[in-house]
C-alpha cells in the first residue's frame, strides 16, 4: 500500500454521510413544511346512465358511501352545462333525462357527471358515451 492512498476512504466516507443528511434533511423538512399533503381526497359517490333511445340517457343517483360531502352534482352533454339536470345529496335514487333536440342522435355524444363535494372540490364521477 503506497502511502498517498491512505485519505482517499474517509474523504469518500464523508462526502457519503453529508449527501445521505442532506437528504434526510429535504425529507424531512418536505413535511415539516407541508410540501407532501398536496394529495386530495377522492370522493365515491355513484351514478348510473340507461339508454332508452337514440336521442336521450337516463342518469340516476345510486349513492356510495361519500353521499353526505356532495354538495350538488351536475350533467354536462358535450361539455355544456344541462341546468335542468342537477341533484344534492337528498336525491339518492332520482333519475333525471339528458336528451338532444329533435331530429339529433346521441350517438357518440360524451355525457358527464360532476359534483362538488363540502370545501368545494369538484370531482366527475360518470363519464357515458352515447350508442
């Protein structure tokens, strides 16, 4: 073993446990700090969509466990707001029609449900395409 080679491990060693408490540290201060509690909460409520014809769906209210935090929900045919067809949490099994005008097909047309929960987050919970 040659002299000039002796330093070479403890300087690794040393750079290897600065690196090691820099990380624990990051870690660390990324909760302290609340950088990790970005995550929100995923709400299960159900609905489900019934066909009957060419030009509307049925959307009906089935519940779930999260029903009481729904605020209201909403229909969307095609990304527009149906005004008409809305629901709160006290409407558990009401179904309401979506449909298109006269002489139209809801083939292909995207249906979606979205609700907003207590604190205001807003969540799409069915998503139907039209057959």
């Amino acid at each position: 073993m040659k002299m000039d080679e002796k330093g070479v491990s403890p300087v690794i060693g040393v750079i290897l446990m600065v690196a090691i408490t820099v990380i624990l540290a990051a870690v660390i201060a990324s909760f302290v700090f609340g950088f990790g509690s970005t995550v929100t909460r995923t709400y299960t409520v159900a609905f489900t969509a019934t066909q009957p014809n060419s030009t509307s769906v049925w959307i009906t209210f089935q519940g779930g466990p999260d029903v009481s935090f729904v605020e209201t929900c909403k229909a969307y045919l095609d990304g527009q707001e149906q005004s008409e067809v809305s629901w709160d949490s006290n409407e558990v099994g009401v179904s309401k029609l979506v449909s298109v005008g006269a002489g139209q097909n809801i083939k292909d047309r995207i249906i979606t449900v979205k609700c907003t929960f207590a604190g205001g987050q807003e969540q799409v919970v069915l998503t139907y395409v039209g057959r």
